[in-house]
C-alpha cells in the first residue's frame, strides 16, 4: 500500500482545512496510508474526527515542534528551525516511510525542502515547478512557475523535458512545448531565450517555437517553458486578472434588478467557468527534479483542494513519476 | 493651432479604420491640423471623404513610397525602406510641421522612428511605453511595456520618474510607484530588481516598495515600473487571460435558453467590463523619453480607439507634455 507525508500546517487555512481535506481523501480512496504532520495541539484539536482512521492504521501522527511559516527567509529557517513541519514530512520520504510528500505552504519553504531536504535527480541542476493552468485544449502546463529567478539554457532544456515526461504521464500525447518569449520569430527575447531556442529546437521533445503568453490559453502549446522569474510573474497576473474581472464581474451583476436576474440565471454557467480558471480545482504543482514526488499545493487551498492534492500525490506515487523523471537527468 | 502626424498605413485594420477614426477626431475637435501619410492609392480610394478636410486646409495629405510592415526587422527595416510611411512621419515632426506624432503600426517600427527618426531627451538613455491599464482605483499605468528588453537600474528609475510626470499630466495626484517584482520583501528578485529598489527607494518619487503584477489591478499603485521584457510579457498575459475568460463567458451563454436570457439581462453591464477592460478604449501609449510627443497606438484599433488616439496625441502637444518630460533627463 502506497504512504504519503502529508503537512498539516501549511496553507492560509490549515489545519482546520488540511484535516477537512484529508478527512475527505481518506474516505474517497481508502488503498493508502497517510504520514500526518503537524504539533501536538493541533492532533488533540481534531482528535474526534481522526481517530477512526488512526485506530484503522491508515492515518500516523507525527509530531513536530517547529513550524515553517510563510514569512520565515526559506534557506535561513531550513537550517534554523530543525525538527519543523517540512523536516519531520522530507525525513519520512528520506526514511522511507512515505513515498511521496504534499504540503500547501510556503512555496520557498517547500523549494528549499525539497532540494536540499530530498536532494535532486542524477543530471537535474535545478528542479522547477509545473503549474497546471486551463486553455480551450483542456490545459497546459507551466514550467517554471517559480523555483529558478536565475537560469540557463540547459535549464530551460531540463524543464521542458520533465515538463513533457509529466504531461505524457497525465495523459497528453505528443506534448507540444512552446518557449515563452515576447514574439514569435526566432529572434525574439534576450539571449537566454534565444539560446534556449537553439538548444529546445536540437532537442528530442515536440518544440513547436516561441509562445506568447496569450497563445498558450487558446491551446497552442501543452507546456509552456520559461525560467522561473518570468514564470511566477505570467502565474500572478494571470491570477490578478481573473481576480479583477471576477471582481468586475460581481459588481455589474449587483447594478439592478435586472442584472441581478440576469446573473441568477448565468450562474451555474458562470460557475463552471470559474471552477475551471480557478487553480486552487488543478490540484497541486509537482517539484520536478526531485529525488521523491514533493507536491506544492495552492496556499490558498480549501478542503476540496487539499483533498485533490493529496489524491494526487498518491496517483502520482503509485505509477511511479519519479522512474519517469529520472530518465530526463541520465539521458 | 497645433498640427499632429498621423500614419494612415499602421495597425491591422488599416487604412480603413484610420481613416475612419481621422474623420470622427477631426469632426469631434476643430483645432488641428493633421499631416495624414499614406500611399498614393490610399488617398485615392479616400477622396471623397478626405476631401472637406483637405479644402478647409485642416488636412494635408503626405505621399510615401514605401511601407513599414508589420513583420519587418526593425532597425533594418529602417536603414532600407528610406521614404516610409514612417519616416514621413518622423520628418513632420523633425522639420517643426507637426508638433507630435502617431502610429497604430508595428511597435518595433514606432520604437526604432521614434528613437532613431526623433531622437532622445537630452540624459535620458532608453526612452520607455508608458500603457495605461484598468484598476480598481482608475487606472495605472506599465512602465516599460516592451521598448527595453535589457535595462539596467539607472533606467529603471527613469522610466519611474517619467511614468510618474505623465500620470501627473494625466491628473493623478502624486502618483504612487511600485517595483514590479515577485514578491514584497525589499530582497526579492534577481539583481537588477534589487538595485532598481534601492534607487527608487533613495529617488524624489512616491515609491512604495515591490508590487506583485495582480496588486496593481486592486489598486495598489498608480505606476507599475519594470523592464520591457517583464512588462510586455505581463501585457500580453493580461490581454490574454482577459481574451480567454471572454471566451468562456460567450460560451457560458450559449448554452441554453435560460443563460442567453441571463447574458441578455446582464448585457449593459458586462459590455461596460469590456469596455473597461479593453486596452484600445485606454488610448494610445506614449513613447516617453524621445524630444518630441510620440504614440503608439494598439495595432487592433477600430476606428473609435483611433479616434481616441488621435485626440490624445492633439492634447499632449497642446499642453507640452514634453516640457514636462524634459526635466527627468536634465535633473
């Protein structure tokens, strides 16, 4: 049976919505085991409602004394704050007590736990962040989303290769990778984009040029590659943008009467679109380059999220990504 | 009266919509005079309608030989295709006819006339796009939105301080500047994001710190400043996510009878969100940092937004823009 490390204490809304949410992956798969972490406090806390499935076996606390916390300085706090949550989940993964670890906290705390905690992949120099995002075609993947402010070219390279190792793994045949630049043409972009062209277009993966940030939502690529920097920036616009029209949005529909009718009757419609843009409903971003499945979820996650990142990251372990992976770092 | 150069041949729906958009500026405000540059065969199509302009003398019609295209290398285009639509342009300006200028044409194009054709502002070493974008509180304006891919801090700062007089032009009231950057923290970002801070922070401009790209949509600034890579990359996602969840909105009333009602109810209003939202209602961006007013219109235009643009271009000139542009690079 597959085990996980699951951290309690991550997120805007834990723990009252991380053990919501593993409540509910317990009861939706009951084929794995889940390593818990978070303080004692918080284990009495919700004592009632865990204790069916840690008396069935399928749920172990495991105690921490420290809490990473999101505005700890990451590299800083790794190695001041021994025995945090994000080291008690990495030393059960390094242990081998579960194959694979999720949290929704701090992204810089879990970047640092995982490359210094797990370690990276044979090859990889830098491990990147793939964030799921919609597009007419059903989605696309962006890579990276954040880990790397500063990068090369073979970095680049490595990126798109596990950024088409995991969409083949969802699901996507053929990945089509698309540079982000800011044009089309060959020559676009400062020189790492043009010698990241160079090396993407030797390259085995399906490179099908450079993209703009916009191509990538009418489905013209399946990944978006780019460095890290670039990456957080498109994920925070993206995401202000769609909080501003959702904000718009609110406001038109409370005008009159009549718009209020008229958003009543769009609502389920509406809805569904939301849903569908709202990253919190694409589960979690893998850390890839990784020696172990490290899942980084949404820190503004509810129950709902927190449930899906943890299915997850059992699918996620249980076909054995990481075998995947590795071949991108050994080839 | 204040005399403008308007390029007939730029954007993507031209010359139909230029023309169009000329005859409503110059039936909407009598005050100017508008050297219009296209080719022989344009006027000629246009006669009719150009022709009370061009006998009240409010028009003058200036022939070019050659056309800037959309998909020309700029700065070669500019060496080769001498006698442009263009460089007719620039020429008004540089030999004192027109006061100012604008294109809805190809960026890079207006980038290399008004740099090379017009040259810069004494100590001002890269001129920048300055585009205004929707916000809870009015409006902010990007800074640069694409004219730099490379800067250095020192640049950074001057398109700040540029930014931050046309938004005092435009009347905002000491306009607050935010660093476009990853995170809050004064550390965050790469080196030039570190820099840039520490002289916008010891700068006579309302800096208030780093400014993530969705905060500036709530309001949290009144002046985005970043490099043209960043800044054309977060104006291209804007457009693009915006284009996107209007997609899924169309969609989203299609579906049956009850939310075509509903979109029918909401209409007024979500057309004002459109309206609001789309950058060709916001005018025209300025080049800012060349001697002489320069736009660059959005190469979508209709007619509406380059009537808009042009009206923009005769109020710069008519209250010196310039003037006041001028003090950035001498102080």
């Amino acid at each position: 049976m597959i085990s996980i490390a699951f951290d309690l204490l991550g997120g805007d809304k834990a723990p009252e919505e991380t053990v919501r949410g593993l409540v509910l992956a317990m009861e939706t798969r009951s084929d794995f085991i889940t390593y818990a972490v978070a303080t004692k406090d918080v284990f009495d806390r919700y004592q009632k409602i865990l204790n069916p499935f840690l008396s069935s076996g399928r749920l172990k606390e495991i105690t921490c004394e420290n809490v990473f916390e999101m505005d700890d300085e990451p590299v800083k706090a790794w190695k001041e704050k021994k025995g945090s949550n994000l080291h008690k989940m990495v030393d059960l993964v390094n242990e081998g007590f579960a194959s694979g670890c999720i949290s929704l906290g701090s992204t810089g705390g879990c970047l640092v736990a995982g490359t210094l905690g797990i370690g990276r992949l044979k090859g990889i120099e830098r491990p990147a962040i793939g964030v799921l995002l919609p597009s007419k075609q059903g989605g696309f993947l962006l890579i990276d989303a954040g880990a790397n402010v500063d990068v090369k070219p073979k970095n680049i390279l490595d990126f798109a290769r596990m950024g088409s190792v995991y969409m083949k793994f969802l699901g996507f045949e053929d990945p089509s990778v698309g540079l982000f630049n800011v044009g089309e043409e060959k020559s676009k972009g400062d020189r790492l984009r043009q010698e990241s062209y160079e090396l993407l277009s030797r390259s085995d993966i399906n490179f099908v040029g450079n993209m703009e940030g916009k191509d990538a939502f009418f489905g013209k690529c399946s990944i978006l590659v780019c460095d890290g920097f670039i990456g957080n920036i498109f994920l925070k616009t993206t995401e202000g943008v769609s909080d501003y029209l959702r904000y718009e949005m609110r406001d038109a529909i409370r005008q009159s009467f009549m718009t209020r009718l008229g958003g009543m009757l769009l609502y389920p419609a509406l809805a569904r679109i939301v849903k569908r843009a709202d990253y919190s409903n694409y589960g979690a971003a893998p850390l890839l380059g990784v020696k172990k499945v490290f899942l980084i979820g949404h820190g503004r996650s509810g129950r709902i999220a927190a449930k899906n990142a943890i299915l997850q990251t059992v699918k996620l372990c249980s076909e054995n990504l990481i075998e995947k992976v590795k071949i991108v770092g050994e080839s």
